[in-house]
C-alpha cells in the first residue's frame, strides 16, 4: 500500500468518486463509486479526525496523471513550493475519459440510484440525479445490448434494492426504444430516461419494503401506491425539477391512454412508453410473494394494450428488444440452457451463451451460440428461478 494524501479541494462532489477512498491508515472510507454529495458532507468526516489518502497501488490512471502533472510543472519551472502541493484530484480529464469506456460497475450503481432514490435532499438531488442519468443515457447508447442485460438479469434477482434496479431498467429500455425504433429527437429521449428514473421517487423506500412483504398490502399502503405518481410529481417539484414534460409524464406514468403515439402530447407519449416498460420490467421481478413471469410473458403484457389490441408503444418496445431480449434465459433445440448475450439480426434469433448442458449440468465456461442455426434454435423460455447456478453480472457483461 502506498498511500498519498487528497486535497479537499480536488474532490468533485455529486459525482461517483474514481477511485477507493482511505484514511491515513489505510481503512477504507469509501468504495470507488461512492458519491460524496457536497462539501459540508465531507467536512463532517474531516471534523472526526479522518484524513483523505488514496493508495496509488490501486488507483492506477489517477496516479499516473499526478506524475504526468508533476512532471509538466518541473518542465514549466514553477516555483517548488507550487510543485510540492500538487496534490491526486479525483476529477482528472484522464480518469473521466478511462471510466468512459470502462465496464460499469452495476452494484455501485444500484447503491447510487437507492441512495439517492430513497433519501433525496434538495441541496444536492440535482447533481447527483443528472450524473446518474447521465451514466445510464452513455451506457444505453454506446453498448446498449450490455446495459439491458445487465438490468434484465439483476431485476430478476433483485429484492432488497427492486425500486431503483426497477426505475434504472425502465429509463434505459424507454431511451433504447424512444431511440433505434421510434426515432425521437434526443433531447425528448433524454426527457424521457429522467421521468422513468424518477417516476417512482415518492415511494421509493416502500417498494423495496413490498418487493420483500409476504402479506397482503394494507389499506395505508394501498393508498400511498395508488397515490405515488402525483405525490411524486411533488416531491420533484420540491427538489428543483422544473421541466413540465418531465413531471406531467411522472404524474401520468400509470394512466390508462390506450391510442396512437401521434395522437397524443409529448409528456402523454413518453408516459406512455414508460407505462408500457413498467408493466414489462415489473413482471420481470421477484416478490418474496411470487415467482417472476417468463420473459415472453412480460413481453406479451406490454404488447396488448387494455383493451387487448396492439399497443404503438409497447410494440415498438419488443421490436427495440426483441421476442427475448438480453438477460432472458432460453432452452434450445440442443436441449441446452442459454443466456441472452445481445439482440440478433431478427427478434428471435439473438446471442446467446450456453450455462447448462443437455444434462442439465453447468458448461463451467459459457459456451456462445447463434439461434439462427437450425441446431441452437430456441425452443422457449426457462424462468430465472428454474436456472440453479450462480452467474455474476461482470462476467456475462464482458461476453457481449
């Protein structure tokens, strides 16, 4: 460990920290990720006595940037009392770019996103929110297949953080769709990623308490569910948001508008398309009560509007993703149990990776195959919980 110490004034606050925070004794204060959210946060910490080192043995880029830095300042004969206060800042171009491309780090995200989902201060709910967001929109942009399997595989799984892995699923299909199926202009597709992620802010605490209940909800939580999306449009509202396409889609993301897309206001076609994702991404999801639906299941929900006629909206989101989409596990005409790596030429060929074999046994390496061969030909669903080996999302994210 070689521990060197960190300015305060370098840290940038409401953003994920690049690297593993330490005190001078090398304990750990915080995990790379971790968003410290102003500076009176961080001044309380100081005040207990703790002091801000990073171990250069794993900060790796942050590193090598301080010593680019300190060698341009000898070259540039800056004053030495200058050069020996340089210190690692946690916000360098060059670390920025390096987390721009590397893998996300999908744990990190759901503790950011339930954080700040379940507690939001006005003070700082802005920052924080917009540099999540902004994390999602990059991600299902540049590497979009990685993204929905990440969410797909962790929202079939996920109870103790359901709320936020839930909104992060519906933001990122929603700007998926909006963007390679319905061609909305950018700026009414990012619009859109920050109503889904915020739609559900006002119970966000509740839904991880229901994802977990065994009985019946009571009459209380009845009314606080069926009261969310307008208590929600409020507590926006009170946290800074003033955008009023965002908070009528929040306040209209569980109404019943059946209807071309054409026919309807901005805000209506973006609550509609967030309406159609949440019914999909919830069918996904476990209840300590219930068994998730299998994926076609899901996908057949958001299809059929309430009237049972095609909807506009929930068709284009399984044109965006396919019949079954990344995350999904499928049997094959092998008899072999695949996972969803990527989306294929039609939607019902995609990539997939083979987890057991014919035997039912796990394949130990995952095995790629390409459905639109007759022999790896996907016959059906197979349900999550019907799939009794460990996966970690890391691994399955670097196949795709």
């Amino acid at each position: 460990m070689n521990l060197v110490p960190l300015s305060l004034d370098s840290i940038h606050f409401g953003h994920p920290l690049p690297f593993v925070l330490r005190n001078a004794d090398g304990s750990l204060l915080a995990q790379k990720g971790f968003v410290i959210r102003n500076r009176e946060e961080l001044k309380g910490l100081l005040s207990r006595g703790v002091s801000l080192y990073v171990d250069t043995d794993e900060s790796g880029e942050s590193h090598r940037a301080y010593l680019a830095e300190l060698q341009r300042m000898l070259m540039s004969e800056k004053p030495l009392g200058q050069i020996s206060s340089i210190k690692i800042s946690a916000g360098t171009q060059t670390e920025r770019e390096r987390d721009d491309k590397a893998p996300a780090d999908w744990p990190a995200l759901q503790n950011r996103a339930t954080q700040l989902l379940r507690s939001p201060q006005p003070a700082d709910f802005g920052s924080r929110f917009q540099a999540l967001h902004d994390e999602l929109a990059r991600m299902s942009t540049q590497t979009p297949d990685a993204t929905v399997l990440a969410l797909i595989f962790l929202s079939a799984q996920e109870t103790r953080m359901y709320s936020a892995t839930h909104a992060m699923l519906v933001s990122c299909v929603c700007m998926v769709t909006a963007r390679e199926v319905l061609r909305w202009p950018e700026a009414r597709v990012q619009q859109l990623g920050r109503a889904a992620l915020s739609m559900n802010v006002a119970m966000t605490e509740l839904q991880d308490q229901l994802a977990q209940q065994m009985q019946p909800l009571s009459a209380t939580q009845i009314a606080a569910v069926e009261s969310h999306a307008a208590r929600s449009e409020t507590l926006l509202r009170h946290l800074g948001v003033a955008d009023p396409v965002w908070l009528e889609a929040v306040r209209c993301h569980h109404h019943r508008m059946p209807g071309k897309l054409d026919q309807k206001t901005p805000a209506q076609q973006i609550a509609r398309l967030i309406q159609r994702a949440d019914v999909f991404a919830a069918r996904l999801a476990p209840r300590a009560a219930r068994w998730p639906m299998p994926v076609t299941a899901a996908m057949q929900a958001s299809y059929y509007d309430e009237e049972q006629q095609v909807d506009e909206a929930g068709a284009a989101l399984v044109k965006a993703l396919g019949i079954y989409p990344p995350g999904a596990f499928v049997r094959l005409a092998s008899q072999e149990v695949a996972i969803v790596l990527r989306r294929g030429t039609t939607a019902a060929t995609p990539r997939v990776a083979v987890v057991t074999n014919r035997a039912g046994m796990p394949t130990g390496e995952m095995i790629p195959r390409d459905t639109a061969q007759p022999a790896w030909k996907i016959t059906g669903p197979v349900a999550h919980k019907d799939v009794r080996i460990q996966l970690q999302v890391a691994r399955l994210v670097a196949m795709v």
